[in-house]
C-alpha cells in the first residue's frame, strides 16, 4: 500500500494533499479539544454546602475545588472542620446535605432560606 503523505505521491495527485492536509487538521482540533476539557475538569470553582455541624446547627460552608470534584464534594467534607459564622471554634460537619457552583441555587427550600440569610 502506498503512504498517502509521502512528498512523491503528493506532487502528483492534489486530492490526496487535501485529504492529507484535512487529517493532520482533524487530528490537531481533536487533539486540542480533548485538552481543552481536561483543563475544563481541572479548573477551580467556588462552591457551597447545606451542611449539620456537630451539635446541630445548620450551616451553608463555602468551598473552592476541582470542577471535576463537585459531584463527590458533599461526600468529602463530612468529618471536616468549620469555623462557622460567629464562633472562634471550628466545627466539624457531621452531615452535608446538597452542595452547587456558588452562583447555583440549592434544590431544598430550607437551604435555599438559609443561603439567602448567610452573608458573603
């Protein structure tokens, strides 16, 4: 079989120059794509939680991680500590219920409540 991009072959026949040239072009737009959504992935984004401290109180914590981390991130924080709003002692987090992008509303009307009530 011949080598469709060798320089001999191509002099002579102009179509396989451009399906040549067509495939390097797709090769390197899907070559960028595929880093483009891995640094998609690994960007940081600003995050809340309705979370239960320990003793509980409820609470919304902010979070800044991996975008590719949020779906896991309500998992990860229990057992965390917390400095909550008025208090000089950090509290763990005994329960996280729902956590969204910052700019993301909660799906619970109690937390939404509380969200609207937490000063940033």
């Amino acid at each position: 079989m011949k080598n469709i991009c060798s320089f001999k072959f191509l002099r002579n026949n102009h179509f396989e120059l451009l399906v040549c040239a067509i495939s390097l072009l797709l090769l390197l737009t899907y070559s960028q794509m595929a880093l483009a959504a891995n640094n998609n992935d690994n960007r940081k984004v600003a995050a809340k939680c309705h979370v239960v401290l320990v003793g509980g109180t409820e609470a919304i914590s902010f979070w800044t991680i991996q975008q590719k981390k949020l779906q896991k991130l309500k998992d990860n924080i229990v057992g965390k500590k917390i400095q909550p709003l008025g208090s000089t002692q950090k509290i763990s987090i005994y329960q996280a219920f729902e956590c969204v992008l910052e700019d993301g509303a909660f799906q619970s009307t109690k937390a939404r409540l509380l969200d609207s009530k937490t000063p940033r």
